[in-house]
C-alpha cells in the first residue's frame, strides 16, 4: 500500500505547521527524512501534493483531498489504539481535556492535584477551545472532556452533556481612551457597528463555526485567546464583552470602562460534555467529581 498512516500523519502537519521544517520539530524528525518520503509518495502516486514557494509548503487540490479524508483514517487509528488500551487495563493512557477560553485554566489544577496524588497514571492533555469549537472537538476526537461547551449541544451522537450553569457573567467594557469612552447613556447598536469589535476566533475545523456578540457587518479583529482579547481592548483597537473576572480588575484600575449597551449580549449555558462510546476510568473520575457543586463553583464564578 502506497499510503500509510505515517504518511497521513506527515501530510497532517506539514499542512498544520506550513512547512517541512517546522512539521519536522513537531514530530521531532529532520526536515530531509519528511521530504524524502512526500517525494517517494508523489513518485509512487504519479501525483503533485504540494505547491511549493520557497520554504512554504501548501496543499494543491489533490494533496487536500487526500488529508481531507486520510484524516478520517488518522481519528479511526488513534481511536481503535484507545479502545484496546481502555479494554486492556480500564484507565486510558491519555486523557484529552478541552476547556472553553471563558473559564481560566488555573482554576482546574486543584482537581488535577487530586487525580495526580491519587496516583492514576493516565496522561492528561489541556488545551482550549472557543464557542463551537468546544464541540468540534468531541466530534473529531480532539477532546474526550470539554469544559464550558456553551450552548446547544450539535445533532451528533455519541456525546453526552450536563448543564454547568445556566448563565455567563458578560461586562461590555472600551478603553477610556476609545471615543464609545464618553458616550452618553445606552449605547444603541448603529453606533456599535461604527467601530470594530474585539472577537476570539472560533476553534472549530468540521462544523460551523459560532460568533456571538458581533453584528453583522461590524468590523473586527480576532485574536487567538480571551487575555488576548482582554488587552486588545485595554490598548483601545476595539470594543466587546469580556467576562467579568477578566474585565473587573482592568475596571478598578481604570483600564478599562463599563458602558450599557441596547442589546446586551445574552445569557450563554454552559455544558460539561464529554464522549460516551465506551467512557474509561479517568474520564468516570473526573465525571464522578465535576458532579460536585463546589467544584462547579470554583470552576465557574465570575463567568
């Protein structure tokens, strides 16, 4: 077989990277070992996959179609090497934690302390997602565990949820400096769409992407995460809701100022959502102690 999941996996993050060098540091092999075998591959498959200008490597249409659906084999193998581990001993081997940007990752080390102390020897993964990318990554298995998945669950099976709390605590704040700064009163949304707006990017890459807070045709800026967001707006660039842990320190140091707005942003629910197919012991463990409503609390204040 000309195609292998080592080559899939090759594919994958020269696309994710955008160069052979930078795909080799990731899978920590020499740029000359990637390149000799995508050229073995193209000679094979009489094919072109890369259009190459200079060090940047970018898929032509026939190189993405093969990721597009090599990736679907890449999730079956990792997950088929899951099952067998969790059948094997009952703990998975690796834990895969998604956490939506709102909530402050700090606030999950005590629970991690407990499990580690606890002497489970289940890898943990952390990384965080934004809006409907928390559920993007139940669906292609980015993520076994999300943590602040907000809205409605998508129509996919194999996920299961639990409400976390019924409502986001929002503060729509500009820099002094910012003409909405001195605006009288409540700001209504055809001054709003006169200046750009502060947004994170939506994390998800299968389904579509969610926005919230943006109207249509507003102008905007998006940056990778909500501290990012946090000081673009304290350096003036633009305005939006941040949640208020966030945003109440930078308003007692005048920072930042809250301003009313006609259409406030709405109440976001957010879920624990996690993958059901065969659950093992570390995700039971976490499921049995995010039950708890104190440990919901310190997860969620301020939010």
């Amino acid at each position: 077989m000309k195609i292998s999941l080592d080559l899939l996996q090759i594919l994958d993050a020269i696309e994710r990277h955008g160069s052979f060098t930078a795909a080799a540091n990731a899978l920590h092999r020499v740029p000359s070992a990637l390149s000799h075998a995508v050229a073995k591959l193209e000679s094979e498959l009489d094919a072109q996959l890369f259009s190459r200008s200079g060090r940047k490597a970018t898929l032509n249409e026939a190189g993405r179609t093969l990721l597009d659906d090599g990736r679907h084999l890449l999730r079956a193998a990792d997950e088929l090497e899951r099952r067998v581990q969790r059948i094997a001993t009952g703990w998975e081997a690796e834990l895969r934690i998604a956490i939506d940007a709102i909530i402050p990752l700090e606030r999950l080390y005590p629970l991690l302390e407990r499990f580690y102390g606890a002497g489970h020897g289940t890898q943990i993964r952390l990384s965080y997602e934004v809006l409907g990318g928390c559920w993007d990554a139940l669906a292609t298995g980015r993520a076994d565990l999300v943590i602040g998945a907000p809205g409605d669950m998508p129509a996919r099976s194999g996920m299961a949820t639990r409400l976390m709390c019924a409502h986001s605590d929002f503060v729509f704040a500009v820099a002094p400096t910012h003409p909405l700064a001195a605006w009288p009163g409540v700001i209504p949304n055809s001054e709003l769409l006169r200046h750009r707006a502060i947004v994170v990017a939506d994390t998800s890459q299968e389904l579509d992407a969610r926005s919230i807070g943006l109207i249509e045709g507003q102008p905007a800026l998006r940056v990778p995460d909500i501290r990012s967001k946090a000081s673009a707006q304290v350096a003036g660039l633009g305005i939006g809701h941040l949640p208020r842990w966030l945003a109440a320190p930078e308003i007692v140091a005048g920072r930042l100022v809250e301003k009313e707005i006609s259409d406030p942003r709405p109440a976001m629910p957010l879920h624990l959502a996690w993958r059901s197919r065969q659950p093992g012991k570390a995700l039971a463990w976490f499921l049995t102690e995010l039950a708890k409503n104190d440990e919901i609390e310190a997860l969620t204040a301020g939010l």
